[in-house]
C-alpha cells in the first residue's frame, strides 16, 4: 500500500470518527426523545422520500442501468411510506414503560419497571439490490426507537446515495442522520466505528468480516444475510397457480433479492407441467426483455458471474430451458439476463452451492415430505422456506421439521413486507430481528429499573446472621416450591 493511499484511508477513518463523536454528543445532549420529537423525525423521514420520490426511483434505475419503477414504487417506495404510517400509529403504546412483578425480596413496598431507552448512535450498511428499503427501513426503527443514524450506502448505488447525502440536509441535521457514499475501503472503516449498534445486509461472507470487525468494540450487531431459499410444491397445490406466483417474485428484480426463491421442490412427475406454465407465463408478462419492466442485472461482473453459473450447470449435465427463446445475449451493454429454468440439477454444480441472486431457477424432484425436510437441512439454514400446500398437516410439519429465518405459504417472499411480524434470519442467513415492535426492541436498550420503597425486607437477613436470618431463609426456600 502507497503513502498516497494510506493518507486517503486515514482521512477517510478520521471524518468517520468526528461523524460519529459529533452524533454521539448530540446524543448525550439529547439521550431521551420525547414521543413528539420521534414523530417528527419519522414524518421527515416520509417527506423526504415524497418530495423526492421520482428522483429516487430514476437514480436506482440509473444505478442498475435499467429497474422497472414499478418495482422501485411497489418493494421499496411503499414499504418505507407504509411502515412510518404504521410505526406513528403504534409508537406510543411501544414506548410506553413495562410494569413488573416484583420478588418477595422487596415486597411490598417495591416496585419494577422496564423502560425501552434509545441506544446511541446506529450505524447502517445498506446493500444495493433494494437501497432505498434497506436503508429507510432501518431508519424507521432506529429513529422510533430515539437514535441517530449513519448510513453506509453500495458502491453500486453511487447515484442514489449522492441523491441521499445531497437532500438529507434539507430534513435533518448532520447530528441526526448522515448519508455516506460506498467507494473505497469505506466499508471497513466504517464497520470498525465504536456504534451503539451496527445492521448490515448483504453476503454471508461480507457478513462475517463485518461482525469480526464490530467484534473489536463489542459492538452489537444485526446481520441480514442469504442464502438459498427454497419453495417447495406440495403434492395436492395447483401447478399453474404455483407457477404465477414463484415466477413473479423470481423474476422481479431480476431474481436479485435476498429472500427470492433460490430453487425449487417439485413432486416427481410435476416438471414438465411447471415448464409448460413458465413458458406461457413469461411470454404473458415479458414479451421482450428489453422492454423496462424487466430489470437489468446490477453490474458486469454479477452478469458473467450469472453466465458461468449457467454455463457449469449444462456442462455437468443439467439441461437450460431458456423462457425467451433465445432473445439474451452475453454481450448486452446493460446486462438483460435472460431467465432459464434448470433441471436435473446435482450437488456438484455451482448453482445448487451457493445463492444465485438473479433469475436462474433450478429445479429438484422429491418422493416424500422427509425427503424434502432432509434435502434442505443438509444444508445451511435458509433465511425463508416456501411451502405450497392446501393440507395443514403438510404445512406444519415443513415449519416445525425445516429451520429458517421466515415463512411465506402459498406465495413467496410476502413475509417480508408485513409490518407486525420481524424480519430476520437464523443461523447462516442472519441474526436478529427489526421490522416493527420487534425492530423497536432491537434498537432500544430495554432499561430494568427497580424502585425502593420504604419498607426493606432485606434488614431482616443482614448480618450478623442468627435465628431470624434462618426462619427467614426457611420461608424464602419453602415459598419456591
């Protein structure tokens, strides 16, 4: 590493620090928002998105080089507007500080409270496949629950987050929230700051070295990772209906979302129905994928990366069934990929060993439910399974017997969008929990506060110890049984 390079790291490290002193002394000048204040801050996080709501869906797109705003509008518009509504409207009962019982050591006179106190500062590193959700749906939680934020947006989002730290000014100030561009190594620095919390989504990988750097502080982490997600098409679930709803959500985005489904189960004997569907089902929805509802694959290297995953496949035996009849080319300047099914799929080929995150879709052949059950915990747990039955007995049994960070029946990927439930993952997929109270929590210091009161029943067990000290001790063991 050159001195010339070093010099940038340590500037860059150095306006990191004093973000962070500066947000961490306007916290401690402020450590508890009112409910009033916190309502403000949400609705000028909606503001901000509404008056600039056609910039941000025109900057994603750019980013991607083509993202149907649809889709910007439906995954990341609405959620972010939809979840400050809702989080106004629950707000206050959340806040609201928890009674107690109180142990027959302090009775009578006692008393218990647990009081949900902001943390600090939060730090954010937001992914590019769904920066404005990533980012303001975090945001959500963490000024609900009293915080000040830094938000480390993608490299491959230098369009949106130069939007972001160019409005963001207009609505709070820098002690309150502050946008930061992906370049460089801004990512490790940023990982290493002493947060009060740190949420990141992304990689596995990228994930793990994230949370050995938060390591160094002790500083708390929420990771949000993949995985390969599975649906699985029980026997007594209509094929078609199984089709549209799959194939929406792996095709949406272009396949590039976390939670998608990666690969799918189908009964013996059900595969060629399901192709015969897909193919009706694309042509339906995407008669040229060049068109904008189609959504381009991110960069160049993710596009090759897609080609050669396909490639391996094929070569190892799998057969390609193309939905486009051939319209994608390995040469497109804004990277269409064009979507293929993927059968006869083993475990040797790369597309069934890691997360493919665009629109390939293997498919696999199962006998039984236990099959199923143990083909899918060989493997790491997935941050979402997709059970498609109308039998309650099925669908238990794929929730109770197959781990995973959510459930989505009878369609994909729906969970994550509900508001009441958290959103998390388990394992390799992720750790920790926000969306909704459960996101409130996250970002919250639950504060045990124990009160007093005149009468200390303590004083009848202090030393020297003697008789009383015994007939009490005898009472105290006899009252647990």
């Amino acid at each position: 590493m050159n001195t010339q390079t070093l010099t940038s790291d340590d500037a860059q490290a150095a306006l990191l620090e004093n973000l962070l002193a500066h947000q961490r002394q306007a916290y401690l000048a402020d450590p508890a928002p009112d409910y009033q204040q916190r309502v403000k801050d949400l609705k000028a996080l909606a503001r901000m998105i509404r008056d600039h709501q056609d910039e941000i869906v025109q900057a994603v797109s750019d980013d991607y080089g083509n993202r149907s705003h649809h889709e910007t509008l439906f995954a990341e518009i609405f959620p972010a507007l939809d979840g400050v509504k809702d989080t106004i409207k629950k707000l206050k009962k959340w806040m609201k500080p928890q009674r107690r019982h109180v142990d027959i050591t302090a009775f009578p006179t006692s008393s218990n409270k647990v009081i949900p106190q902001p943390l600090g500062v939060v730090g954010v590193i937001v992914p590019w496949n769904f920066p404005v959700n990533l980012s303001f749906g975090p945001l959500i939680n963490i000024f609900a629950a009293g915080n000040r934020a830094m938000v480390k947006m993608s490299e491959n989002s230098n369009r949106l987050a130069a939007l972001l730290k160019r409005i963001s000014g207009d609505y709070f100030p820098e002690d309150k929230l502050v946008f930061l561009e992906g370049a460089g190594g801004m990512g490790q620095a940023f990982s290493k700051l002493k947060f009060d919390h740190l949420i990141f989504t992304g990689s596995g990988e990228t994930g793990r070295k994230v949370m050995a750097s938060a390591a160094a502080n002790l500083t708390p982490v929420t990771l949000e990772l993949g995985g390969k997600s599975p649906a699985i098409v029980g026997p007594d679930f209509d094929i078609d209906t199984a089709c549209e709803r799959i194939l929406f959500w792996k095709l949406f985005n272009a396949g590039q979302i976390c939670t998608t489904v990666d690969y799918l189960l189908l009964p013996e004997g059900k595969v060629e129905a399901f192709v015969e569907k897909a193919k009706q089902v694309f042509r339906k929805r995407y008669p040229d994928i060049q068109v904008k509802d189609y959504t381009a694959v991110i960069d160049e290297p993710s596009f090759r990366r897609l080609w050669k995953t396909l490639d391996d496949a094929v070569h190892k035996g799998a057969t390609a069934i193309d939905l486009t009849d051939g319209q994608g080319s390995r040469d497109d300047e804004i990277q269409k990929f064009p979507p293929h099914l993927v059968i006869d799929v083993d475990e040797d080929m790369e597309i069934m060993q890691r997360e493919i995150f665009g629109p390939l879709l293997p498919i696999k052949t199962y006998k039984n439910r236990e099959e199923v059950a143990a083909y899918i915990n060989r493997g790491d747990r997935p941050l979402a399974i997709y059970p498609f039955t109308n039998d309650k007995g099925l669908r238990d049994y794929y929730i109770d017997h197959v781990m995973s960070g959510g459930v989505s029946v009878n369609n994909a990927v729906l969970h994550v969008g509900q508001h009441d439930i958290p959103f998390g993952g388990v394992g390799e997929s992720g750790m920790g929990h926000y969306h909704g109270y459960e996101g409130f929590l996250t970002f919250s210091k639950l504060r045990p506060v124990f009160y007093q009161g005149p009468l200390d029943p303590l004083k009848l067990l202090m030393p020297p110890y003697g008789n009383l000290a015994d007939k009490m001790m005898k009472l105290m063991l006899r009252l647990t049984k």
